[in-house]
C-alpha cells in the first residue's frame, strides 16, 4: 500500500515536472506550451505557447505538425473595425532575443480535424518547424476549456 | 427641347428625393435618427431566434432587463472561447447582480450551431450565458437589427470559419443601446461599463 503511494506521488511529481517544461534546439526554447479540453472532435483545438529566441539572427516558426490533429494550421485572431477574422499565418516571426506568444486573441495553433478529443490532464505531442533552428518536439498540456493561461506556477 | 426634358427630369428626381427626405425627417421627427453603425433599441428590433433549450425568443422578451448580448460561433478556437471566459469572469466580478443581466450568445454559424450544439458548448462556461440559433434568414436580419457583419470563409476540405463583429453589446433595461465592451477589453473598463446599465 506504502509503496503504490509512494510511486503514486512519485508518478503525479513526473506529471508535474512534464507540465510547463521546456524545450530547446539551437537557439529557440519553447515553454508553457498549452491547449483547452475539447467538447468532442467535431470542433478544432486550439495550441498556445511561448517561443524565445536566445540567437543573435531572427527566426520563424513556419509549422506545426501533431498525432493530435489532421490539419493543425498556425493563425492570428486580428480584430479589424470591431470584425474578428482568423487569418491563416504563414509565419511567425521571432526576433533574435525576443519571446514572442501564440497566446488568446493573437497568434495561436488552430488544431482542426482533431484525431481524438482533447481532455484536461493530457498532454500530446507537437513538432514545431523552425526557418533557422530546424524543428523541436514539445509536450503541449491539456488544460480546461476554461482555462485563461498557461497554468505554470511561475507564469507571469 | 431635349435639354429642357433633362433639365425637368433632373429637377423632378431632385425634387422627389427631397420630398422623401423631408417626410422621413417629419416622420422620425421625435426621435433621434438611426445610426447606421449602432445597434437599434431592442424596442425597435424585428427578430425571432430560439434559444439553446428550444424555446423562442424576441427582443420584447428582454424588455425589463438589462442585457449583454454579442456574436459568435461555437466551432471557433480562439476569440469566441476567449470572449465566454471573459464574459463568465466579469459576470463573476459582478456577483448577485449578474443575475439582473440577460447575457446572449447570438451564432453566426446556424448552420452547425443548433440548440443542442449551443447548450453542449456555453454549459462550460457559466449557466446565465443563453446561446440563440435560428434559420440563417433569422440570423441574418438579426444582424441587420445589431448592425453586425458576419461571413463565412472557406477553411480547406470543405471546413469553413466565420469572421464575424467581436464586441459586446449593452441594453438598458428600457431597450435603448447603452454601449460596446470590445474584444478581450480589459476587466477593468468591462466590467463598470456593465454596472452602468445595471444601475
């Protein structure tokens, strides 16, 4: 009994330290990568996170690939004379020593044709291309469909 | 001769359009004229929509209640979950008198957002959101009567996105049109503007 707590409580602090990781290649880290629960698969998901650029030569995310959707696609909620449109985005740009946010309202991870839906406490996989860095894999944590942020102890 | 017939046909044509601009000036004599870019009072809407649980609704239904109304549709991932948990945070911030408050999501997607698909998604967010759906004629002279623009934009494989107006409008309880809360507007200008018309 002992031991299933112990590798419990082991298990939830693995789980814990997965959340809000990093993740680098090159110059580019990537952090509190997250998304929303899904109410079934009908609707696109959505991916948020935070991209620094540690280099001194600007750089660009130019594509998002994941198990976890057929079509996820990068674009910018842009709010034009009180009219929302949903751009796709070619590109986003990250400035040498800069972080730059997919986060609500701007630029965010549009997940359509989702494989399965998103539930809160799982995390799944996306691969992130970069124009410079070469591509990174990072852990994108399903949060509520409530959720505002990231949820990270040290976010903002 | 011929230039004499322009000239009389000209005039006559002004004419008629001053006589038609001077009686729809007597007619709207006592009220303010409409401004094409604001909502009308709900007094003066013309809409019939139903609700996530079915049931009918008009504009003289939230006569006698303040209300908090804006456009969206529930297969958006980014500005319309954004707006709901802005919406539920200051209903939050406003406490009991949140209840005063009749809060509408209109969809200007009806043709995926049905009552059930409403009532599954707004339930996430906060139990005094109503979400309002219709034929898209309902929905589109409903957005004639808020002076809201919406279309649809082809997304690949057939799937498609709506652009759509993002603010949040306020009625006073009499109807008339109290103001715009824009997209992700700070809590701190939101929820005032919202206590006004509660006032």
């Amino acid at each position: 009994m002992k031991t299933i707590l112990l590798a419990t409580a082991l298990l939830s602090v693995a789980a814990v330290a997965q959340a809000c990781g990093t993740f680098t290649m090159g110059d580019i880290s990537i952090e509190r990568a997250w998304s929303r629960a899904s109410i079934g698969t009908d609707r696109p998901g959505v991916l948020y996170l935070e991209i620094t650029n540690a280099g001194a030569a600007d750089d660009a995310l130019v594509g998002i690939l994941t198990p976890a959707a057929g079509m996820p696609m990068l674009h910018e909620t842009v709010v034009t004379d009180g009219i929302a449109s949903m751009p796709h985005a070619a590109s986003v740009l990250v400035p040498a020593g800069q972080t730059v946010a997919l986060s609500p309202g701007g630029f965010h991870g549009m997940l359509m044709g989702l494989t399965e839906a998103l539930t809160k406490g799982a995390t799944f996989p996306v691969t992130l291309t970069f124009a410079q860095a070469g591509s990174v894999d990072v852990t994108v944590d399903v949060l509520s469909l409530r959720a505002e942020g990231p949820g990270c102890d040290d976010a903002k | 001769m011929r230039r004499r017939q322009v000239i009389l046909s000209v005039a006559g044509v002004v004419g008629a359009a001053a006589f038609t601009l001077g009686l729809g000036a007597w007619r709207t004599r006592d009220r303010a004229a409409p401004n094409p870019f604001l909502p009308l009072p709900l007094a003066a809407m013309d809409w019939q929509l139903s609700d996530h649980l079915g049931q009918d609704v008009t504009p003289a239904d939230w006569l006698g209640r303040p209300a908090m109304v804006f456009f969206g549709f529930t297969y958006c991932p980014d500005v319309c979950p954004t707006t709901l948990l802005d919406i539920a945070d200051w209903l939050e911030d406003l406490g009991p008198d949140a209840d005063k408050l009749t809060v509408a999501l209109i969809t200007v997607d009806p043709e995926r957002d049905n009552a059930e698909a409403l009532a599954d998604y707004i339930s996430n967010f906060d139990p005094r959101i109503i979400g309002l759906t219709g034929s898209p004629d309902a929905i589109a002279r409903t957005a004639v009567d808020f002076r809201v623009r919406f279309e649809k934009v082809p997304a690949g494989d057939g799937d498609y996105s709506m652009n759509h107006t993002a603010g949040v409008f306020l009625f006073r309880a009499d109807g008339r049109f109290a103001g715009i809360i824009d997209f992700h507007e700070d809590r701190r200008f939101a929820v005032p503007k919202i206590r006004r018309v509660l006032a």
